[in-house]
C-alpha cells in the first residue's frame, strides 16, 4: 500500500493539539483572576499600553458574565486582586471597581463564540499604525497564519465600544 506524501493538514493539526495537551498537561492552577494578571504584565513585558487601550477578559463560569480588570490600571499594575466578576452590563457582581466601559463588546463576542474561553484587544503602536493605512490586512507571513481567515476590517469605525452598536458590528 502506498503512502500519501501530502497528508491533510487537519491529520497535523489533530496530533500536534493532542501532543502539546499531554507535555503541557502540568501547568500550575491558577485561577482565571490570576491568568487574566498574568496576560496583563506579558502584555506590559511586550510594550503594550494602558488598560485604556488594553483590554482583557475571561469568560466566566455560567453565561453572561465575565471576568475583567478594574479601569483605570496600566497592564502593568493589574494583580489578581484587580481583577472583577461583572455581568452583562458591567454590573460589578464580585471585586471592588469600574469595569473599562469598553469592555461591553466582549460580552457579545462571547455569546457568538462559545468556544472562546478568554478576550484579549490591545492595540499595539505598529498595528495601529498599520490600521491607519485604511486597506485590509492581510496574514500574509507565517507569524500572522494564525490569523488567517479570521481578521476583519471596518472602513468606518463609530468610535468607542461603549454600546451595543459596536458590539453587534463586532
């Protein structure tokens, strides 16, 4: 029986998955609270900015609600003491603080993506920069395949994420 030498890539994918799940398997158990710290200084580590123009979150454990930074922090401050248990409208449900009212957005990626565990937006210098060029990006080098077929591009953007306009655009 011959053997195809262009096996399909969903066959590499599988087996690549299932290997990093058994060496990877002996993580620390952190808590969501402080992963969602732990994101927020590898993102200061990497030059991102202010919890402004930084965002994160983790879904939380039943529907519509989620866990976020308190606004007003540099990711750079954010500890897992920071970190608040909101609902669907930013309504503090565990934590002391103001939820980024930015935030609202995420809610509604969760609900369209049930697969996603934890939201991380920021927006570093040079994408931006990139952003401002008004065409479509395209995942063009093997450091941005991850994100082929999944990037969008708005040529008008109705400002902050504040409403469920943006979240419903999103």
């Amino acid at each position: 029986m011959a053997v195809s030498r262009h096996a399909l890539k969903f066959n590499f994918e599988a087996r690549a998955s299932a290997e990093m799940g058994e060496y990877f398997s002996d993580r620390p158990a952190w808590t969501k609270k402080q992963k969602l710290a732990l994101m927020a200084r590898i993102l200061a580590a990497g030059g991102h900015g202010s919890g402004i123009t930084g965002q994160i979150s983790a879904r939380g454990e039943v529907p519509d609600i989620m866990w976020t930074a308190g606004f007003g922090l540099s990711l750079n401050e954010i500890r897992a003491s920071d970190v608040l248990l909101v609902d669907n409208d930013l309504n503090v449900i565990k934590g002391a603080g103001m939820p980024n009212p930015s935030n609202r957005f995420h809610m509604w990626v969760y609900r369209a993506r049930p697969d996603l565990m934890s939201i991380l937006h920021t927006h570093p210098p040079h994408v931006s920069a990139l952003s401002m060029l008004g065409v479509p990006l395209i995942a063009s080098h093997m450091d941005t395949a991850m994100f082929c077929e999944d990037c969008a591009w708005l040529p008008e953007w109705p400002g902050p994420p504040i409403g469920d306009e943006e979240g419903d655009l999103i």
